[in-house]
C-alpha cells in the first residue's frame, strides 16, 4: 500500500483502491509515513478511513509502534495511543476486520509489555508483530537503523560485538520463540 502522505487527493485514492480491487486485493495496510509535509489531501491514516472508500475491504491493518515513534511522538506515545483508541472505535463500526501491523522489532519484553498496555487501554484489535527473517546481520542493522527501529536494535548491536555471530545470519528465534512461549501461558493475550 503506498504512504498515504503520497495521495494527491480523493479522486487518486479511489482510482487507486478500485486497481487494487481489480486484481482481487482484499487487505490494506494503511500508513502514516514519515513523510513530514503531505503532497496532498491525506495526512493521517485516519483520514483516509474517513474517506469511507475502504468499504469492501475484508481487513485493513493500522500501525503499531511497540518502541514508540520519534516522528509522531517525541516523548512518549500519548499521540500514538489516542490514534490507536481512535482506530478501534472506527474498527467497532466496520464491516472489515481490523489488525495492528507493527513495525520489527528483536526483543520480546518491550512488544508484550506494549501489547499489554493496549489491552488496558480498551484496544482490543489483533496485533501482528513484525519479526526481521534470516538476514546478514549487517544488512539488518542497516535497515532497521533506516526504517526507525528502537531500543532493540540493541540486540543486533550486541551480537555485531560477537566476531564469532557476525559472519553467521541473524535468524529470529529468539523473539519469536519468546513471544511464541508467553502466547501459549497467556490465553486472551492479544497478539494474534
């Protein structure tokens, strides 16, 4: 799906979504981006959902920041929790279903802690952790430096210290195995 900082206005968003039907696309992942001026009409991924044009759709995911996000939130995550209790009160009136895509992350702890928060919070949507696959660890470390990944990129740090761990690919095991783990002790756990 394309940033939608990027939609010059409603009439390319439509064209857009109905080449996307067309082909039998039947998911969106709606983003925000970290675009800091929007080229046109959409700012927020909550406007394009207002735009009622997501009808038909049979699931439409929203982002999840389980690190925060510097560009929404520079101390803290009151932003980003409020649009989230937002997106679950327009999920409460869909037809689609709804899901929270998060960006990757390396450590378990801050993702269940995170997930945990929301479901206090009243945000009930599914949550589809992100989870980097088996990559060079070098080419990782660039990415998620690119794409804004918090603290746990601290765990791709440590093991870059670890001559021996540095030639061999990062496989996510651990993280998925950890979240895995507290999913099973956990019933009712949000992560789906």
């Amino acid at each position: 799906w394309q940033d939608q900082k990027n939609i010059a206005d409603k009439a390319v968003l439509t064209d857009w979504i109905a080449r996307y039907k067309d082909v039998g696309v039947s998911q969106a992942l709606l983003l925000a981006g970290g675009v800091a001026q929007p080229v046109g009409d959409f700012a927020t991924s909550m406007q394009l959902l207002e735009s009622g044009l997501f009808g038909g759709f049979d699931r439409l995911h929203v982002a999840g920041h389980p690190e925060g996000n510097k560009d929404i939130d520079k101390d803290g995550d009151a932003v980003i929790m409020q649009a989230l209790a937002w997106k679950q009160a327009f999920a409460n009136t869909s037809d689609a279903k709804f899901a929270i895509a998060t960006q990757f992350c390396f450590e378990a702890d801050p993702v269940i802690a995170w997930a945990n928060k929301l479901a206090e919070a009243g945000i009930s949507m599914p949550i589809h952790i992100g989870i980097a696959g088996p990559a060079k660890l070098q080419t990782l470390i660039k990415f998620a430096i690119a794409c804004g990944v918090g603290p746990s990129l601290r765990v791709l740090q440590k093991r870059a210290m670890d001559v021996t761990k540095l030639l061999l690919p990062y496989e996510p095991t651990e993280v998925a195995g950890a979240l895995a783990a507290h999913k099973a002790a956990t019933p009712g756990f949000n992560i789906e």
